[in-house]
C-alpha cells in the first residue's frame, strides 16, 4: 500500500501539469482507434497524451507514462561437470517511465511506437547451483544497476465499436552485473597475507634474518544480459469507463548469456638475509601460481509470450479522471542451453640472491596450461512481471 500511496502522489504531481489525453479516451464515442490507444506496453494502459495534433488529416498522440514494475526471472540449466546452474532473480521492483507515439491513419487504422526504460536498481541474485561451489552450497550475488527497457512497434486494427485486433513486434532487454559474492561461509571475493621473520645472531656470520611470506587474492563475478523478441497478436475492448487488451505469442526467442569469471593469484616466499662484515646478502626462493576460468551460458531458444492489462478510469471533475490500472507479462522458454569453459593456469618457481651489488634470479621451473570444454543440457527461462497503481487522466 506505501508503494501504490507513493505512486498516487507521483503520478498526480507529473500528470496533472503536463499529461492530457485525447477525448477519445474518456468518451468511446469518438471514432476511430484514439478511443482505445495502443496496447500498453508501459505503466499507462493506453498512453497519456500530451495533446493530438494533425498533419495532412493524420492525427498523431505523443505520450509519456511512468509507473512502478516487479520483474522475476528464473534460469535453470542442469549441465553436468559441476556446471550447473539455476539463477533466480529477487528484490527487482522498480520505478519505470517511458514514452509513446501513435498514429490514427484512418477511422479505423492507427500504428503506434512505444519505449520504456527502468531506473538503476541494485538487486539480489540467489543461485542454487553455480560452479564455483559446484552445487555443493547457494550462492548470493548482488545486481548492481539494473537495467530493464522494452521497445515496440505494432498496428491496430478496429473490427466493430469498443473492440479492436492488434499486430506487433516487442523487444525485451534485460542488463546487469554479479558482484559480490557470498556463500554460508562469507564473501568469496577479496585477499589474504602474512608475514613473518625471525633474527638471530651466529658467529662470523653475524646477525641473520629468516623470514617467509605469502599473499593472494580472488575475484568471481559475472555478466548478465537477456534480449527477448516477442512477434505478437491480440485483442482489445473498451468502454465508457475501461480499456482491456490482451497480446501473446508461441514463437518468442529469448537470447540469454551469462559468463561467469572467476581469477586468483598466489605468491610465496622464503629468505633469508643478513650482514658480513659489511657486506649485505641475502637468498630466497619464489613460487608465483595464477589461474583464470570462464564458464560461458548461452540459451537461444524460442518460447511462449503472454500480457494483459486493464484500466478503470472514472471522472472526477470536467475533463480529469482518475484510475487504477494493471499488467502481467508471463513468458517461458524451455530447450537445450550450452556452456562453454575456458581456463589458463601458469604456475612459477624460481630463486634470487644478491650479495654487495651482485644480484640475479634463477629460474628453477615454468607452466602454463590452457584448457577448455563444453557441455550441453535441456534447461529453462521463466519470466513474470506485474506492476500496477493509479492514474491520473487530464483530457483537452
């Protein structure tokens, strides 16, 4: 209820100076398609217009919305290896705005352009399966900026008064990046070190440093990008007080790549080191170890499309409504995902000395190793979105 009280206040404060619809929206008795709108496919079902102006006998409505959006999301795709991953998205509502243009041809005919775009939004990404962990424990990422935005093209067509058949095309695009990890035991990423020496004094020799030490440290993140195209067909109706449309789809495509980075380095040290008569020495051993892997998800697979929304406007004072409004969006994409592994491994072990000027290493022992795979599994995408509020409708 907070949110829907925020939203109100929100929608009041950017509405009532500047939106306006056309009058078709508030009286279906006005032909043509500007008494039923475009589908929504942003958070004011049937735009809210900044005014209709004609060119040539074409009218063209401009729109603006804004309004508030819970988005889920779960990628689940079994691969063997230990690769295994099932990603749920949580903790996604966000604040939206977009914008609109349609274009009434005929009495009977408009098409119509529409874009929405999120707000950055820091998320909670949980996966029960991964591979750093190999499944053996849950990891949790944070989302950091969040990106979300559709875009959409599409033509109306208006079959007998207060309904109408709808045609287009939707893309989809979901962006972000895993940072953070943590598992039942903490954070995965950061470093560690330690150091120690001990001295001592020998005869002739002098005074003796023997000393040893280790650092190191990883890193595991990912990218998150999913691209949905949804060709689609519906149907709408309206009356005095409502509008209503529903649009779907069984050929949708979802595009969704997930590469998971993981690094780490390691060094170690030991020496020792002192002064005779004079002249400063010292002699040490070297181990330096690195290793780099990415796991690269890919699902390419075409799926089902389905959304509805619904707004109940009601006037309140000559030419002002105010409404509530609805949307869910549902998808699900079931097939075969990939996953490909790469990894480069190189590890060193060398020895130093220097004594007075003289200094130089040996090295005792160098590898490198590069090593790939990859493995393939029937998985699934599912997608469901709904948001919601009130609005608020000045006509002119």
């Amino acid at each position: 209820m907070r949110v829907v009280g925020v939203l109100s206040t929100l929608i009041l404060v950017l509405a009532l100076p500047t939106l306006g619809i056309t009058q078709g929206m508030v009286q279906p008795t006005m032909p043509g398609p500007a008494a039923y709108s475009a589908p929504s496919t942003g958070f004011f079902p049937g735009p809210g217009s900044f005014g209709d102006f004609d060119v040539a006998g074409i009218t063209v409505t401009p729109s603006a919305r804004i309004g508030y959006q819970k988005l889920g999301m779960n990628i689940n795709l079994p691969l063997n290896n230990g690769w295994a991953l099932d990603l749920k998205l949580e903790n996604s509502d966000m604040w939206v705005w977009g914008i609109g243009l349609m274009v009434n041809l005929t009495d009977n005919v408009a098409i119509f352009w529409s874009g929405d775009l999120s707000a950055g939004k820091r998320v909670t990404i949980r996966t029960e399966e991964e591979p750093y962990n190999a499944g053996a424990r849950a990891v949790q990422w944070t989302g950091s900026n969040l990106q979300w935005g559709t875009s959409e093209v599409g033509a109306i067509l208006r079959v007998w008064e207060g309904a109408y058949l709808i045609g287009g095309v939707k893309m989809d695009r979901v962006l972000m990046r895993l940072s953070d990890p943590r598992d039942l035991f903490g954070p995965i990423n950061g470093g560690y070190g330690f150091l120690f020496d001990v001295v001592f004094t020998l005869p002739i020799i002098g005074d003796v440093t023997i000393g040893a030490a280790a650092a190191g440290d990883q890193e595991y993140y990912a990218d998150f990008q999913t691209t949905t195209w949804m060709p689609y067909l519906g149907v709408g109706l309206a009356g005095p007080n409502y509008k209503w449309c529903l649009i779907g789809t069984p050929f949708a495509w979802v595009d969704a790549r997930i590469p998971l980075r993981y690094g780490a380095n390691n060094a170690a040290t030991g020496e020792i080191s002192g002064t005779t008569f004079g002249i400063p020495w010292l002699a040490g051993v070297l181990g330096q170890a690195s290793y780099e892997d990415e796991l690269r998800y890919t699902f390419n697979r075409t799926g089902y499309f389905l959304e509805s929304d619904f707004e109940y406007t009601q006037n309140v004072a000559p030419n002002f409504s105010l409404g509530i409004w609805c949307k869910g969006t549902w998808m699900k994409f079931r097939g075969t995902g990939t996953g490909g592994w790469s990894a480069s491994e190189g590890e060193g072990l060398s020895v130093y000395y220097q004594v007075g000027a003289l200094s130089g290493e040996i090295p005792l022992y160098n590898n490198q190793i590069n090593a790939s795979d990859s493995d393939s599994a029937r998985g699934m995408v599912t997608r469901f979105d709904y948001a919601g509020g009130l609005t608020a409708l000045l006509s002119f």
